[in-house]
C-alpha cells in the first residue's frame, strides 16, 4: 500500500553510498541534508543522491573525489541544484506536516493518557492543544526548512538552528503559560484524538504516497532497473 519510488530509491542510494569512501559519503550528506522538502520534491531529491553517487562513483575511478569533481563552492553548487530542480510540491509539504502532527499527537496522549492521568480522558484548558499544534509547527519549520539553510556553515553560524528553536519554544511556552488557566478546565477525549489522529496519520501517508507517484509519472525510467529487480 504504502511502496512508492521514493522509498525505492532511498534503499538504493543507502546500499550505494555504503560502497562510497567515507569523504565522498560525507560530501554527499552534507548537500542532501542542505535539500529540503521546501526546495525540492523528495523523489527529485533522491533522483539527485542517486546522480550524487554517480558522480562520485566515476570520481573514484579518476583517483579523484567528489568535491574535485565538483569544482566549486559546496554552498554554491548546491544552490545551482536547487535552482535547476522543478521545485518542491506543497501537496507534500501538506502532506508532510500532517503526517508529522498525527505522530506527535499519537505518542503525546497515548504517553500522557497512561503515563501523566491514567485514563484516556482528563481535564485541561483547551489552549494547551493549541501550545501542542505550535509545538509541531515550530519543529517541522525548524527541522524543514531553517537547519538546512545552515548545514553547510561554519562556525556559530552552524549551531543557529538550535538557538532559534530554543528562542521560540521558550517564548511560546511563557506565553501559553500566561493565559492557561485551570478554571477554563474541560474535559480532554484523548480516546477520540488518537483514534482520528492514527486515521489522518493513514489517510496522509497513502495521499503523500499517491502524490509521489505523480511526481514520478513519466521519469520511472530513473528507477526501472530497482523496479524491475523487486518484481
């Protein structure tokens, strides 16, 4: 149900890359981890390690490496990747972010339900689920878009993501907490939640798929031989 090419290719590319020299993988990764799903689709981003490993394959061969093969600024060639790539689906974007938000609300209230209340129902103001949507929020963009942004720096400059995550869940915890109030109490069905949450998780997850088989319409060419290989 849930087999689709970018999964194909991400198996392929990780038994590859296990073949790479250790300089070669760690160029790699550190351009992978610079493309996100806010600049380029996840089945171009694949299709992109895949020629990544190509590259560095033929370096091998040369008795060069990749960053030789390259010839320029990491940071630089990246970008140009980036820029030459069709862009990046806000369909998965979507997709990415509900499927990350049911994950956490699944592990938060089955945690909190046995673990803090021992029931799946208890009392609470309901701005707190509004603090555990920001939570979700906060780290899918820090996670998504800002740490790539910064992967490739040097310095202080690399260790920004972690400030500016720590910055904002402080700011928005002092906030919940100067408008929660036990007194607008009511009662929390963490029984329904999960129950709906583990149903869009499902639902999200085979759309997300669906949206990568559209994405891969007409260039399954790239992957024939790993499709090939499973049938």
């Amino acid at each position: 149900m849930f087999q689709n090419e970018v999964a194909l290719l991400k198996k392929e590319n990780k038994n590859q890359s296990s073949k790479l020299r250790e300089n070669d993988e760690k160029t790699i990764n550190n351009i992978m981890k610079s493309i996100n799903i806010f600049k380029v689709n996840s089945y171009d981003a694949q299709v992109i390690h895949r020629d990544l490993i190509g590259m560095a394959q033929d370096a091998e061969l040369r008795d060069s490496d990749l960053e030789k093969a390259i010839g320029r600024d990491i940071k630089e060639f990246t970008d140009e990747i980036v820029k030459n790539s069709i862009g990046p689906s806000r369909i998965e974007i979507l997709l990415s972010f509900l499927i990350k938000a049911c994950e956490y609300f699944l592990i938060l209230l089955i945690a909190l339900s046995y673990g803090a209340y021992g029931s799946l129902s208890w009392k609470a103001d309901p701005i707190i689920m509004v603090y555990y949507i920001a939570v979700v929020l906060i780290s899918f963009i820090i996670e998504g878009l800002i740490t790539p942004l910064f992967n490739l720096e040097k310095g202080i400059k690399r260790i920004m993501p972690s400030l500016i995550s720590l910055f904002m869940f402080v700011m928005l915890t002092m906030l919940i907490s100067l408008v929660y109030s036990r007194q607008n109490a009511v009662n929390i069905n963490a029984g329904r939640i999960i129950i709906i949450s583990a149903a869009l998780y499902f639902l999200s997850t085979y759309l997300n798929v669906q949206n990568i088989h559209r994405l891969a319409k007409g260039k399954k060419n790239c992957i024939k031989d790993l499709i090939d290989r499973i049938e």
